[in-house]
C-alpha cells in the first residue's frame, strides 16, 4: 500500500521573511509587487488573509482591504535558499522526495513501517523539524495518492496535519466542494454549478456518459479524481525540464492584444527562472484551451536562449499561426523546455550580440530582484490586467 505525504510550508515567502524580522509576527504583511504600482501579491499572511487578501490580488486593492498591511519586497535569493534547506532535510527523511513547486514537497514512504511505523508520527517529525531548526511553519497531509493527500493538506491549513485512511478517500472528498479539487478554477466551477454539481460526491456518483457530455474528455477525469483514484508516482527532484506559466481567465477571452501581453509576461517570468537557475531553453510551447475545453499546444523549436524578447516573438508566432481574431480562450499558457546550461559567450576581440544581451538581462534581473519582476518590463506586457 502507498504512503504518500504532501507537505506544504504555509505562506511560505512570509515566513522567510519572519525569519529575518521576526517583529512581524502576528502582524498582516504581504510579500509582493508595491501597492503604489502595478505590484501583485506573492503570498499574505494568515492575518492579511482575514481582510480578504488573496494571491495575484492587485497590490492597491489588498491595501485596500487592509490598509494596516505591512508590504515587504521579494528576496527570491533568500526563499530558494529556504527551499534548498527544507529539500536536504526532506532527503535525508525519506527515501523518495519530489519538488513541486518552491514550497510543495510530495514524500514516498511507502515500505518504511519499521522506521515510521505511524504516518501521522512521520507527519510530525517532519512538522517539529521544519519549526524548531528553520523557524518554518507547514502543513502535511498524508493519504495512499498525491492527489488526495494535497487535498487533505489544503483541508488541515494552516499548521495541520492530516491523515486519511486507505479506503476512506472518496467518503473525505465526498463533502467537499468542487473547487477544493487542483485544477478546478472558478471559471470550470462555475460550468459545474450549471449543471448543479457543487460537491465532489456529487461528481463521483454522477454517470460518466452525462460528465462527457457536460465536459468532454475533461469528464471522466472529473469522476475519478472525485473518486479519490491517482496513481501518478513520486518522482525524486533532479533538475528542472522545463518552466511555464498559465491562466484560466475568469471570461472567455478573445482580445489578441491582451493575449499577446499576458504570453509577453509569462515569457518575463520563464526568462527570469531560466537566468536564477543558469539555463537556456530551446523549445517554446504556447498552450491554448477552448470554451468547449478542447486543448492545444503548438511547439517550435529555436536557438538556445534565455531572453524574453526572442521567447515571446517565438511565442507570438505560435499564438498568431492558431485560430482568429474572433477564437475564445478559456486559458493560455506559454512555457520553454529543452534546457541547456547557460555558458558565458567568450570572444577573444569583440562582444557578440548574445553576450550583449546577456549583459542587459544581468542588469534587468538586479533591478527587479531589488524592486519586483515587474519594475522593468517589455511593452509588450504593459496590457495586462
């Protein structure tokens, strides 16, 4: 039987930076762009959340609803580093450890009865480690599948510990709602309440024949992550594939030049992860998703880059070859893979072009590590809502 644990480190940004002022706990703060600006938030604190404060709120309206906020600049350099630790100790703890994002981690630890006979014992080793060695708060949820163990841990937040037994999966989804399952945004929620599924329960004892009908392909995969079934692996961390980004729009969306703008900011954001990790890319993939759910990915192939510029017109490219001015989006994404290690161009009596706007994308990466990604931008991203 599977053992899988999903350990998420709770509003991790703010809790690094607690670390390094630890006056601000028990006080609302906001890791994020400037509310003065065009500044998203990163991450709120618990005590921001209570005003209504979310991730991806525009800065000026979570000052807004909490004029009291503390707003604190990003130190990316700091939370990978934070990441880093959390990932060794994960490593020497449990024999398989997958990353999934900065602050996410899915353990394996299925077969180690005899050095955790407990799951819920090994959830709060790992918790009392993180909290006393790196002042980290986090939550674990524990279950036989990385999918409903995420869940659980959303369920427990925050500072919970949740385990849920083998064969009582679907009975702990049955209660919730729809949008407690990953995946399902508001847009997707909002076609389901439609046809009046509000409950996971309700989509697992739904007949697969109607949920094709309702949500094409998309239908039955519903039904069996309602189920509680994912038998999707742990996969140990090695280094990262590929990098991208995406959106369900809260409308269906068929403005190309906001389109463009919202590819140009997710070829920024690409661009800056490929220079913090020293890689290149050479293949950019722009992802389409249709009203009706029908999905697509158009892919071409380039020179070794790690330049916004030539990432986005690749992208536009791709984006402008696929559908009309009149084509709907219900999401967009863009993302680069086929990784290279980023070598310094040499020349012995000239500087290339390359090593010129490796240059400028150094000085670019500094100004937005002090001030936010979205300090400097490309026109071309300045639509974005």
């Amino acid at each position: 039987m599977k053992i899988i644990a999903h350990l998420d480190l709770d509003c991790f940004f703010v809790s690094c930076e607690r670390i390094k002022h630890p006056e601000l706990a028990g006080k609302p703060a906001i890791v994020g762009g400037s509310a003065s600006g065009r500044g998203v938030v990163a991450s709120p604190s618990y005590e921001a959340r209570k005003f209504g404060v979310r991730s991806a709120m525009p800065s000026k309206r979570a000052m807004e609803l909490c004029p009291n906020a503390i707003f604190l600049t990003p130190d990316l350099d700091f939370y990978s580093e934070m990441s880093h630790r959390v990932r060794r100790y994960l490593r020497e703890t449990a024999p398989v450890v997958e990353q999934a994002s900065i602050d996410e981690f899915y353990l394996d630890i299925s077969g180690c009865e005899r050095i955790y006979p407990e799951p819920l014992q090994f959830g709060a080793i790992i918790k009392g480690y993180l909290s006393t060695a790196l002042k980290l708060p986090s939550t674990v949820g524990i279950s036989t599948s990385k999918l409903v163990s995420k869940i659980a841990a959303a369920e427990a937040k925050p500072d919970g510990l949740s385990y849920i037994l083998a064969g009582k999966e679907q009975a702990f989804l049955s209660t919730l709602p729809v949008e407690a399952m990953p995946g399902i945004g508001k847009v997707t929620a909002r076609e389901m309440h439609r046809f009046s599924f509000k409950t996971l329960g309700q989509i697992a004892l739904a007949e697969d024949s109607f949920l094709i009908r309702c949500f094409g392909k998309w239908g039955a995969e519903f039904k069996k992550s309602a189920e509680g079934i994912d038998d999707s692996p742990v996969t140990s961390w090695e280094d990262p594939k590929s990098f991208g980004r995406e959106t369900t729009f809260e409308k269906d969306e068929a403005n190309q030049d906001y389109l463009l703008s919202v590819l140009s900011s997710f070829a920024e954001e690409c661009c800056a992860e490929l220079r913090r990790y020293h890689f290149k890319a050479k293949t950019v993939t722009v992802k389409f998703r249709l009203p009706d759910f029908k999905t697509f990915e158009r892919s071409k192939t380039i020179f070794s880059t790690a330049n916004e510029k030539d990432i986005f017109l690749t992208a536009k490219k791709l984006f402008l070859g696929y559908g009309t001015k009149q084509t709907k989006f219900r999401l967009i994404g863009l993302s680069v893979s086929n990784l290279t290690a980023a070598k310094k161009a040499e020349t012995l009596f000239s500087e290339p072009e390359d090593e010129k706007w490796e240059r400028i994308d150094k000085h670019i990466d500094t100004i937005r590590h002090k001030y936010g990604l979205e300090a400097i931008q490309l026109g071309s991203s300045l639509k974005v809502k």
